[in-house]
C-alpha cells in the first residue's frame, strides 16, 4: 500500500507520539498532575485500527488511551486542557489523561480500571444491532485485561448474540511491571476461539499490517457476521508510566524494540523527506496546542459539584381513568410495558427476563409484545450486563437490566460504581447514562446471607446513582416508569416481601417523583420513616400505637438518593421525635444518614434522641424463625416510639 493511506497513517502516529513527548514534557515541568501513562512504541495499532473506522463508530479505550483518542478525532488542545486542569478540558479539567470521553468523535470514554471498557463496546455494539445502524464499536485494551472476567463475560455475550464489536488486544508484553509468561496462560487471540469468534494475531509495530486486519474485522462486524478478536503485539518502549524506574526489565530488550519503531518501519514507504516535513509541522503545532490550553481557566473547587447528575424532568403524573387493584409483581410488567410502547428506545434484558417472564414473574408478556430484539434474556454474567447497559445508554437506549438480588450486584461493582455512576462526570457532562437496574433489595424477606442483603446503604453512597424503592403496586410502577426517562443511572430496589401484595394503582400516566418522599399517615407525637418492606411494618406499629392513644406520622421515604429532606424535616418539626426503621443492618446503615440530617438541621426540633430500628450486625439467616427475629416487628418499632416519648425531659435539660 502507498499513496494517501500511508501518509494518513504516518500523521496519525506522528500525531500521537508528538503529543505523548509534549505530554511528558509537561509532566516535567510541573504543569500535570496524577500519573501518565505513555503509549510510545505502540503508535501502529491506534493508528492501524481507527483508519477504518467511520465517524460514527465508536470506540472505548483504558489508561493508556491518548493514542486512541487522537486517531479516532480526539482534540489535542483539549486533550492538554484535561492534563493539565483547565476547564476546556474534555472533563473540564478534573479528571486528567485516563479519562478521555468525547461523543462527537466517538469515544465512549477511557478508563483507569483494567477491562472496565470491554462490555461498555459491547453495549454500544447491542445498541446499534437494535436501532438497525451499520456502526461497529472497538474495544482496546492491553494484554493484561484478559485475565479479568469481564474479558470473558463480553466476548460470550458477543458471541452470543452477533454483535458489531472488535476486540483490540494491545499485547505490550507487559501487565503494568508483569511480563505476560507470568499472568496469561495462553495468547490472547487464541482465547476467542472457544467462544467461535475468529482471533487474529498480527503484528503490531506495523501500521499497514494492523490497518488490514482491522479492515478485515470491521467489515465482518458491519455486516452483521460478529465480533472478532485482534491481537497486536506491540511493545511500550516508555515505562508503565512516566518516571517508572523500570526495574522489571532488561535495558537490551527496550532497545531491541526500539529497533523495530513503527514509525521507522514506515518512513521508507513516504517519498523523500515527507516524514521529516510531518514531524516538524506536528510537533509545532501541538506546542502551539499545549501554549493555548496552558492559558485557559483553571477548573476551581466551584466546579466540583457539576456534572454527577443530570436535570431531570419533573414528571407531571397523568390520571385519565379509574384505578385498578392489581398486585405488586404486576406493576413491574405493567410500568415496562407501557414505557416500551411510549418510546422504541427502551430495552430489557437480564438472566430470564424474556422467555421465562422472569424469575418472580414480574417480565411475563414482554418477549410476545415486543420481541427478542428488545426483550432478551442473557447469562449469568451481572459485570457485562451492567457495562453493556452503560454502553446501551451512552449510545441511544434506555436499558432497563435485571438482576434479581441486590447481592448480585456486587459482581458488578466495577461497571455500576466506576462507570456507571461516573460516567457523566468524566465526560464534563457531555454523555448521560439512562439505565435502569431493577433488583430485589430492601426485601424483608430472604432465601438466607446471599440471596436477600439490604445494600441500599451500599448503592445511595454512590455520587452519580439514584436509588429508589417502593412499598406499594402504585409506588412501584410510578418510581420505575420515571426512573426509566431519568437521564441518570436508577436502582430500583423492590421488595421480595410485598410481591404478592395488592393494591390500588392510577390509571393513565402514572408517575411517582424521584427523591420525593411521602406521608402515608399524619401525625403529632412521633414519625416513623421507613421504605421498602419495612413500610408495612412501620404502618403496623403507628395502628398499635393509636390504640394507646400515640398519634404516629409515618413517612415513605421511597428515595434514598436524592433524599427528601425537607418531608423528613417538616415530620420532625410537626412531631419533635423520630424513628428510624429499615432492613439494612443498623450500623453505618441508612438510618444514620437520616439520623445526622435531624442533628444538623432539625436539631431545635428535637425532643428525644432519634431512634434507629433495623437488624443487628450479622448476616441474614435462612430459617424462617431466626428470619423473625433478625427483622424488627411492628412491636419493636412501637416500643421504640414509646420510649421517645418518656425522654424528652432529659433532652430539654440537655439543651
């Protein structure tokens, strides 16, 4: 190959190893912070692959992404913003080199967590097979990503269902100081084979040869034959990241690579004195680049709180009928069905979501009114249907994902808590995540220590997820209808316990606020705030209460993140005593956040201590009558309630 294919393809490294030396210039004089991650050596494979891609197609890269960036449209003045903290930067400047994230080039983002990106691609990948588009979505990732189950869990997944996706395995030889012989137990091409994906091993050095490959792969993806697995082998002749004393190997092998540059190797393929005219008029102009991002603002600790969510819509509910009595199980179907039919862009999926309606039931139906393309049922693989919900969202869709019990969840951590919840930030606000994960938590009711954790707690700690539950069929299928038109990521959180309840829903267009609380009974002598399925026993204790003469308020809290403080202020100000009353564990639980809120901001009001009611510091047990016990009763949340109001003496002496 000669002519404008070779010239592109010289630019583009010549672009990227211009930017990485200026980069590390920068790093030495003090104008960056954090670590830099340099891909020098590396160049053809960026290079190679992004030459074939369309604007259109996307791409999500890992720590070492500049090359990547730069290759598929990224803005090297804004690339510079971002090192160096500046508020053009693509993350206006707060999050640095290992999170480049740009829409209009494509870039889905880059991630400091090694393989966090493979089922992002995937997701991009699913979203463009279900809107009916030609794009494909590439994965980079090095060599030592291929030891984390996320590697595994994304090529099944795109095996399975034929995805437009290309996996770049950047093999450098090296996972961060550990050479491959030690970490992988075979090449990393040849692990796509058992999941019959075609894997091609090529050499990495060489632009030409990386481009033709890719072109091979990207052809195969777009016309709808499935993914493929290329593997470059490379090298990084820079440290793991710049100032690496680079003890873990040996001087002579860094030169022996070094000999095989991709640069070097392609010059030869210029006409005379070409390669030379480019690397002068690149390296000028990204001084001239890195001058002119010096000089824009810096980002400020003003800027801290912008971008980790979203300004949502305030649902404006819709009544147009009478409202019908149907079970809590049934307002899940009910609330999908009718988002699905509002907008083609909603999606479900998750382990027997589709033609199994579900594990409890609650996705029955879906599958034969809107088919396989938006109803599909997945394997057990909770990290890539996470990431691939991210994916989805970033790229056009509105996925709603199942993942029955929220300890399952933890299998998923990376995808939801780095990515997930993130995402918006690291973009600066340029890309929004709209997914939904409905799981059982908050249950009240378990099938033993990993089948039924109240991790609420775990979830509304998270800056960039929302987190909600219900304790009613209407509650239920209002919350999830307006979490799935939420820009943000929403657990929904539902309860095992209340599945068979009944109770009345709206008709029409019924929608419940998201970080809105309500007062499910009014009261002047105590309030007791609880959601999920410690709601009903909350109500229970206020009815025994009343017999005694004790007018208790009880409070739905309904959304953990955003909270509604100003209802849990306003019960506290009617009745100056609270209780607290939820299914995580008590320590470090919900109830402390509610507790620190009366302290801070209603401590006036306050005429006893505030009182948590939630089960001890163990594990939740499996027997049904250990299971009573370790769940407070509506006789436990009652007493507590009693004992508030025989303290408030000892608090107004205190005062």
């Amino acid at each position: 190959m000669s002519g404008e294919p070779v010239t592109r393809l010289y630019r583009t490294m010549a672009l990227i190893r211009g930017f990485e030396t200026t980069a590390a210039r920068l790093l030495r004089a003090g104008e960056l912070s954090g670590n830099l991650h340099l891909s020098l050596g590396q160049e053809a494979v960026a290079a190679g692959v992004c030459d074939v891609l369309a604007p259109a197609d996307t791409i999500t890269t890992t720590h070492r992404g500049h090359g990547h960036c730069l290759a598929k449209g990224g803005d090297p003045r804004r690339m510079f913003a971002e090192l160096t903290g500046r508020v053009t930067g693509y993350c206006k400047g707060r999050a640095g080199s290992m999170h480049i994230a740009d829409p209009g080039s494509g870039i889905l983002g880059a991630t400091a967590i090694v393989g966090g990106g493979l089922p992002i691609a995937v997701g991009a990948a699913w979203s463009a097979q279900v809107r009916g588009s030609d794009d494909v979505a590439v994965a980079f990732f090095g060599d030592g990503a291929v030891a984390e189950g996320t590697f595994h869990e994304s090529l099944n997944l795109a095996a399975l269902w034929r995805l437009p996706v290309v996996f770049v395995c950047e093999n450098n030889q090296y996972a961060e100081l550990t050479p491959t012989d030690l970490h992988l137990a075979a090449e990393p091409y040849r692990l796509a084979e058992p999941y019959g994906i075609p894997g091609v091993r090529v050499d990495g050095n060489d632009a030409l040869a990386v481009r033709a490959a890719a072109e091979t792969a990207v052809e195969r993806a777009r016309s709808g034959a499935g993914p493929t697995l290329l593997e470059c082998v490379t090298y990084r002749t820079s440290g793991h990241y710049e100032g690496d004393p680079q003890r873990y190997r040996d001087r002579a092998e860094v030169e022996q690579w070094k000999r095989r540059d991709p640069l070097d190797r392609l010059r030869p393929a210029l006409p005379e004195g070409l390669a030379a005219e480019i690397d002068a008029d690149t390296l000028t102009s990204l001084e001239a680049a890195a001058a002119a991002a010096l000089r824009d603002p810096e980002a400020t600790p003003g800027d801290l709180l912008d971008d980790v969510y979203g300004e949502p819509q305030e649902p404006v509910p819709a009544v147009t009928g009478p409202g019908r009595t149907i079970k809590y199980r049934e307002a899940v179907a009910e609330a999908l069905g009718e988002e699905m039919e509002r907008d083609p862009a909603v999606v479900v999926f998750g382990e027997d979501v589709a033609r199994a309606g579900g594990t409890f039931l609650a996705t029955k139906g879906l599958l034969d009114r809107f088919g396989e393309s938006r109803v599909r049922d997945t394997p057990i693989s909770e990290g890539a249907l996470i990431g691939a919900a991210v994916g989805a969202a970033m790229t056009g869709l509105r996925p709603v994902v199942e993942i029955m019990f929220a300890d399952f969840l933890t299998l998923a951590a990376d995808q939801l808590v780095n990515h997930a919840a993130k995402m918006r930030s690291v973009s600066g606000g340029e890309f929004s995540v709209p997914m939904v994960v409905r799981v059982i938590g908050a249950a009240g009711k378990a099938a033993g220590p990993q089948h039924g954790q109240s991790l609420e707690g775990w979830l509304a700690h998270v800056p960039g997820l929302k987190v909600v539950t219900a304790s009613s069929p209407a509650d239920l299928k209002g919350l999830l209808k307006s979490a799935i038109r939420d820009p943000d990521p929403v657990i929904v959180l539902e309860s095992l316990a209340l599945w068979g309840v009944k109770g009345e829903v709206p008709g029409g267009d019924h929608l419940v606020p998201i970080g809105r609380a309500a007062v499910t009974r009014p009261g002047t002598d105590v309030a007791l705030v609880a959601w999920g399925g410690a709601h009903a026993r909350a109500m229970e204790a206020a009815r025994l209460l009343d017999l005694e003469g004790i007018d208790a308020e009880v409070v739905d809290l309904r959304s953990l993140m955003p909270l509604d403080r100003e209802t849990v202020l306003a019960a506290l100000r009617r009745t100056g005593r609270l209780v607290v009353v939820h299914d995580a564990v008590a320590p470090y639980g919900p109830g402390a956040e509610i507790a620190a809120l009366a302290a801070e901001s209603g401590f006036a009001w306050l005429k006893a201590p505030v009182r948590r009611v939630a089960p001890p510091f163990t594990h939740i047990p499996l027997p049904e009558p250990l299971q009573r016990a370790y769940y407070p009763g509506a006789d436990e949340i009652a007493a507590a309630a009693r004992e508030l109001l025989t303290a408030p003496a000892q608090v107004a002496a205190h005062r």
